[in-house]
C-alpha cells in the first residue's frame, strides 16, 4: 500500500494549494471516488504522455505508477467494503 500512500500524499500536496481538505486513512467512500476521479484524469492520454512532452518511456513508467496505486487501492476497497470502480483508460 506504499504507492498508494504515497500517491495520497503526493496530491494531498496539491490539494493545499487550492485550499482543499486532505485525504486521511482511513478512506471513506467519498474519498476512494475522489482518487478514482483523479486517477481516471492521470490517465488520459494526454495527461499520462504530458502533450507529447516525455517520452515513451517515462510514460510508460507513469502508467506503471497508476496502475499500481490503482490495484492498491482496489485491496484497500475490497479489504473495508467500499466499492471499487476500474478506472476507464486501465
């Protein structure tokens, strides 16, 4: 569960910036439907490849990383009877 962990704290950073609350452990539903929202956005084509900025590679090490907080996250879910839903682009 580290890289989900890390994925939460990550965008929790990002949260601040915006003046959002943090996600803490342990999820609520809410929180698991706000990580997939982000994780279907992460994924999109365009987020995942940067606009063509990165290069196959490095995207490929992205999708890795989402790939893996996602099925982390499908345990977390399965493990605390929240519902889990694939994010579309896996």
């Amino acid at each position: 569960m580290r890289t989900l962990q890390k994925f939460i704290r990550d965008n929790n950073g990002w949260m601040a910036i915006f003046g959002k609350p943090a996600v803490n452990f342990p999820l609520d539903q809410a929180d698991v439907d706000d990580i997939l929202r982000t994780l279907d956005a992460n994924l999109s084509p365009e987020n995942l490849h940067c606009d063509g900025e990165i290069s196959p590679a490095e995207a490929q090490h992205k999708y890795q990383f989402y790939a893996t907080v996602a099925r982390e996250l499908e345990q977390y879910c399965t493990q605390n009877n929240l519902n889990y839903t694939e994010p579309m682009e896996l």
